[in-house]
C-alpha cells in the first residue's frame, strides 16, 4: 500500500494549495440561514385533491415563493419565465403546488417518455428537495414531476451521489394550460425523515425549462455544485409534523412464471414472497425480504468490450438499488469492497434463488450504520452462500467525514468443496475542505479460508470544481491476492493512475446558439502492482467540446494508447493479438442533438490504430418521439477490425437494439427491448407491461426470450423464453 498511502499524501498536499488558485471566480459561499429566501407553510383542514388543478381556496391563502434564478447556462440571471411555489400541510401529507410558465404552449413542452424514474436532464420538470434536518450530511430527498404527471423520486447524498432508483409513496399530477402548466405534489409524512419537533426545513424549487436549456431554482446554488447542496437551499417555516407513530409498510407480491426451452416441455412455477419494512423512527428502519424477486428489473445493455478490463453493469434490481449509497465506498467501475450484484446473480448473470435477509439502517447528522445479511442459493455450478455488510459512517465535522465497512461472504459446503470465508475490511474518508473542493480515500483488507490468501486495496481522490475549471486525479491500487467475491474487482493486480482536467468557458459573445466551449484532458494508464510494470495507459485530448443551448453537443478527440501484452488477448471472436508492444493513436467525431426534442440523433464515429491493425468504430442512435406517450430508440454499433492480431484477422463484429415505449397515461406503460450481438451470435427480448393501480403497486407482465444462433457448448439450450406475471401490494400503515 506504499505507493497509495504516498499518492494520498500528496493529493492532500494538492488539496491545501488549491483553494489559493484564483479560478474560482465565480462560485460563491453559502449565505447565513437568515438571509436565504423563506417560506411559510400554512395548515389546512381542508381536503386536497391532487389533480394538477388549482381549484381548492386553501392554495390561494398560502404565501408565494418566486424570483427564481438562473443557476445554468448564465448563472445569477433572472429565470426567462415565472415560477409560483405554495406549501400546505395537514396531519397526513405536506402538499406543493407549483405554476409554471410557459408562454410557448403544450407543443414546445420537451418530455422524453412516460416512464418513472425518468432522465432528469433530457425532461421538462418541476422539483422539490427537502432536507429536515438542514444539515449537509444528512441525505437530501428529490421529488419531481414532469407537465404530464410523471413521477421521480431521488435520494441525494453529501458525496454527491445518487439513489436514483429509490422509491417513496407519494402522489402527483399535472394539468397543461394553454400558457403554463400547474403541478400538484402529496407526500406523506410517513415517507419523510425529519427531527423530532422540528418547525423549519431546507427546502429548494428546481425548474427545468428544457426547451431553452435552462435550469433555475428558488434559492441561488453554483453553477459547479448540485442543486441538493443544503448549505444552499432555502427554508420552509411554520413546519410542524405530525409525532412518530407507526410506519409499516408491507410489499407482498406473487408471481407465476412458465419456462421454455428448446427440446424441452414448458414448465411453470409459482411464487409467493414481498417485503416488510418498519420505520423505528424518522431515522432508523429495518427491512425484511422472504423469496427476494427481481422479474420485472430492466434487462442489461450489451458492450461489445474491445478493452482488457470487466465490462461493469451497474445494479438495476430495486431491493438492492434503495440504500445503495449506504453500503457503497470505493470507485465505481474499478474497485468496490461491496457490489450487490454478486448477490443473486451467478458469474454469466443468471439469476440465482435468493431465500431472504434482512436490512438496518440509522441516518442522523452524527452518523450513519447499516446492516445487511442475505442468503442465496447455489446451482450446477456453484454453491448456496450467505452474505453479512456492516458499514459505518461518523460526521466528524460538517466537512469530514470517516467510515468502514466489514464484508463476509460464506461459501456453503457443495458440489465436492468445503465451506469457506472471503472476509473484506475497509476504511474510508471524505474530507469537503469547501464547495468546490473534496478528497476521498479508501483502505481494503482481504483474505481467504480457503486458500489463506491475503491481499489490499484502496484508492484516493482529488476533485477541484469551479464553473470554469476542474481537475481530477484517481489513484487505484489492488494487490495480487485480494479477493472481494462480494464486490467488485475490475482486474487483478493493478495500479490505476487517472488525472484529468478541463475548462468550462461560457462568454455572452458567443453566437447565440452556443452555451458552453470545453478543452479536456485526461489519462488513463494502468501498471501491475506487484512488480511496478507497466501494462497500458491512454492519454485522451478533446481541443474543443461545443454545448449548445438545448444541450446538444459536439466534441472532437484524439487518444494515444501504449499497450504491453504479457499474454495473448482475444477481444472477439476469432481475433488473437500476441503478446508484445503497441502504439497507436485513433481519432473520434462524437455529437447529439437536442436528446429531448421529438427526434434526435447520436453518433459516434472513431478510426485509427488498433494494436497491429486498424479499427473503424460506427456507433448511430436514433430516437423518434412524436408525442410523449410513444417513443422509438434504435441504436446500431459496427466494429470493423483490419490487420489484427495473429494472422491478420479482419473481422466484423455488430450490434442492434431497437426499443419501444409506449403509455396510455404515466401508470399504464409498456416497453420492448431487443438486442442482437453478431460476435456472439445472440439476440435478446425484454418485453415489459406494467400498471400501477395504487402508488408503488404494480401488475406485470414481463416476457424474456434468449436465442443463440450457433450450436452452443457445454449444454447451454439454443433458445429459452420465459413469461411472468407478477403483482406487487404496498400498504402503508
């Protein structure tokens, strides 16, 4: 861990000598609480009904929050259009009302599809966060609506990451008028964590004018920080919730599934099993899950890897997606102690029986713990295994804060192996020494029963933000012998090195379509850690980056890779580079336009050097949204390899995947995915119908249909197709 712990030494170094750079110029402290705007909820006894109208006389009482400002492109400025923010609340919900106008009307109103959960940049919207405790450390939450009705729901943390796929019970809708549109939000306080006898919140609007590209917001925020920044959001007064009572929420489901294979009957399989969730206090809950079920969680996008590293596919089952950030330390894509998806998934990312476990979590402006145990089984090829996280989190300061984490996976006994332990220790700090300057690190022990290996891990981080300037440097250490077989390891035996920096530059004399010019650059280079070798590095230019005012984009860049090939490494089929040297250098045009509009374009064209050979890259994606309840996404990659490898293979390797979205309203929605990989000869379909009858329970109907064009080894059927219906229950108590 030498080279770590000195690498961290010297991006602290770095980090006390940064805020005397000048290039901060236009990010600015937070204002005393007393200075920031403020709002008045007002009680009401009267019934709200939440249908996007304005028709109940208790919304014309409230006071107006207004006067929102421009936080990007030109930060400071007034809003281009007027936002009006009202809060209510009674001894069940805290109600919100918003007008926002749009003097374009309903045809400019910029909204992908109608789909939960939806991309934040890419849609029309009105948010609101909210953080009780008025403390940075503690996780902000996100409400979102979009002009017809569609919900997201966000949990936003100190480390400036994201829960975007947890799910609260709550309710909203919209209504579009001829020049604005009016949002109405009910949350429940059973949904909200907040103090006891707590009267004022930090709370802060966000607005979204996709058509301008615009984002403001009621209370100011810097252009290079998150609008869930607390320091920085505004207050809520005259708050007083109801005290804790009992919050039990239960989530049954059950599900039938019939299995086809090919040369073999259809089998079918019934399932009953859910969730149960107690809220101890606004703070503290506990979860149990019986027969844990993930039938209706979105298929995985297929890469075509040409890289030596794992491809990593980021978690999309929602048991596992809500507290992620609780459980998670480490950088993702290249090192994590702990990565829930080697729970219920074998290695090729079948899904494996899970019985159950049980979930704890304690969030206060003090500290943080959580704990998980889950137990899953094993198949043909591996054993059954429990799984036990422990992690803990203490604010030091409101700026530093320190943590560790425990990971102990047991392998069952089976299949001719006996038991074994991969414990895993880790150590962690995040130090925001101001708003636009951080510094993470991170420590990891592992051994093995098994085979009495041991090994370390661990990474640091430097990140400087302004709204003109950035610059970021990672550092990744893994040893030969580390083991964390329930995280996740992006290669063996490595040191990563990845500084990068960049520029953000937006002058009022520029042509008017035009909002930002970026420069970056950035390396990537990896050696072996064990004996210091040098194994690849990429350094990756882009001279001029465009972003336009409705986001659109365009950027040039030029990478210069240096490979050292100890082995031969075979990126395709039929394709085997030697070992040896390389250098190459490719070049690539990459633009989209405006991904919000009806339609819109992205492409990505490469050529250049590619080891012994060349390589052509072709990437086009297509979208078409006529309106909102109907959306076409095809997207088509090409890989064409000349002169490479061991007898100068050239070879073609491509993949397609049209999707379709289509809603009868945001709770009745149904989407198709299909892909075709040419390098594996397979296609896949992920087709999904879901409703939500009441808020967060749902009906599904999910067809998964596997076929591979070639004759497969080891067994392994030449199509499979499985159909599932599944019904989801949430009551909260």
């Amino acid at each position: 861990m030498k080279s770590l712990f000195t690498q961290f030494l010297f991006i602290a170094a770095i980090a006390v000598g940064l805020p005397a750079i000048s290039f901060a110029q236009q990010t600015f402290p937070p204002l005393p609480e007393a200075k920031r705007p403020h709002i008045r909820a007002e009680i009401t006894t009267a019934k709200i009904k939440i249908d996007g109208k304005d028709v109940e006389p208790a919304w014309q009482k409230a006071p107006v929050a207004t006067n929102f400002k421009i936080a990007y492109p030109s930060q400071g400025k007034n809003a281009t259009y007027n936002t009006e923010v009202r809060i209510l609340y009674d001894n069940v919900n805290l109600y919100i009302f918003a007008r926002c106008n749009f003097p374009q009307g309903k045809k400019a109103i910029q909204v992908q599809d109608m789909r939960r959960d939806f991309n934040f940049d890419s849609n029309e919207l009105f948010e609101v966060v909210i953080n009780p405790f008025k403390d940075p450390r503690s996780p902000v939450m996100g409400f979102s609506v979009t002009p017809f009705g569609t919900q997201m729901d966000i949990m936003h943390y100190a480390d400036d990451t994201f829960d975007y796929n947890w799910d609260a019970v709550w309710q909203a809708a919209s209504d579009i008028q001829e020049h604005s549109w009016i949002t109405e939000i009910a949350i429940p306080f059973s949904t909200l964590r907040y103090p006891k006898n707590s009267t004022e919140w930090s709370i802060n609007f966000i607005r979204n004018i996709r058509y301008k590209g615009e984002l403001n917001g009621w209370s100011e925020w810097p252009q290079s920080v998150f609008e869930s920044r607390v320091e920085y959001g505004g207050i809520v007064t005259n708050i007083a919730p109801p005290m804790d009572k009992l919050n039990l929420q239960i989530d049954p489901y059950a599900l039938v599934t019939s299995t086809a294979v090919s040369k073999k009957p259809v089998s079918y399989k019934s399932a009953l099993g859910g969730e149960i969730k107690y809220a101890i206090n606004t703070n503290t809950f506990m979860e149990g899950t019986v027969h844990t079920d993930f039938a209706q969680a979105e298929a995985d996008v297929k890469v075509i890897n040409l890289t030596r590293s794992n491809v990593f596919f980021p978690e999309k089952r929602q048991f596992f997606l809500e507290n992620s950030s609780m459980f998670s330390t480490g950088q993702k894509g290249y090192i994590q102690p702990f990565f829930s998806r080697r729970i219920g998934l074998s290695a090729d990312g079948s899904p494996l029986t899970i019985d159950g476990g049980v979930r704890f979590i304690h969030q206060d402006t003090k500290s943080a713990s959580g704990l998980l145990i889950m137990k899953q089984q094993g198949d043909s090829t591996q054993t059954g295994a429990l799984f036990g996280v422990f992690r803990y989190k203490q604010n030091v300061s409101d700026k530093l804060q320190i943590g560790g984490m425990a990971v102990l996976k047991e392998n069952l006994a089976g299949l001719g192996q006996q038991a074994s332990l991969n414990p895993v220790g880790v150590v962690d700090a995040l130090w925001r020494i101001n708003p636009s300057l951080q510094v993470r690190g991170m420590g990891s022990l592992s051994g093995n029963s098994l085979n009495k290996q041991t090994g370390n891990a661990g990474f640091a981080e430097l990140e400087y933000t302004t709204n003109t300037f950035w610059i970021t440097l990672f550092e990744t250490e893994v040893s030969k012998g580390y083991q964390a077989q329930a995280g996740y390891v992006q290669r063996d035996n490595f040191i990563n090195t990845q500084p990068s920096a960049g520029l953000n530059i937006h002058r009022d004399w520029f042509p008017k379509n035009i909002a930002f010019y970026n420069f970056q650059a950035s390396a990537n280079i990896y050696h072996e850690q064990s004996t210091g070798r040098f194994q690849e590095a990429d350094v990756n230019i882009i001279p001029c980056q465009l972003t336009f005012n409705d986001l659109a984009l365009l950027n040039f860049n030029v990478t210069s890779s240096w490979q050292d090939l100890t082995g031969t490494f075979a990126p395709v089929r039929n394709v085997n580079i030697a070992a040896g040297n390389y250098k190459y250098n490719r070049y690539e045009l990459y633009g989209t336009t405006n991904q919000a509009a009806h339609f819109s374009l992205e492409s990505r064209l490469s050529t250049g050097g590619y080891y012994n050979g060349t390589l052509n890259s072709y990437f086009f994606s297509v979208r078409a949204e006529p309106v909102a309840r109907l959306a076409l996404l095809v997207s088509y990659t090409r890989n064409d390899l000349k002169g490479v490898g061991i007898g100068n293979a050239r070879t073609t390797s491509q993949l397609v995947a049209p999707e379709l979205r289509t809603a009868v309203n945001p709770k009745l929605l149904l989407s198709a995915f299909y892909q075709y990989d040419t390098d594996a000869r397979a296609g896949s379909l992920n087709a999904r119908f879901s409703w939500e009858y009441r808020p967060l329970s749902f009906v599904y109907f999910v067809v998964n249909t596997v076929n591979n064009y070639y004759k497969t080894p080891f067994d392994i059927p030449q199509r499979q197709q499985n159909a599932i219906l599944k019904i989801t229950y949430i009551h909260q108590i």
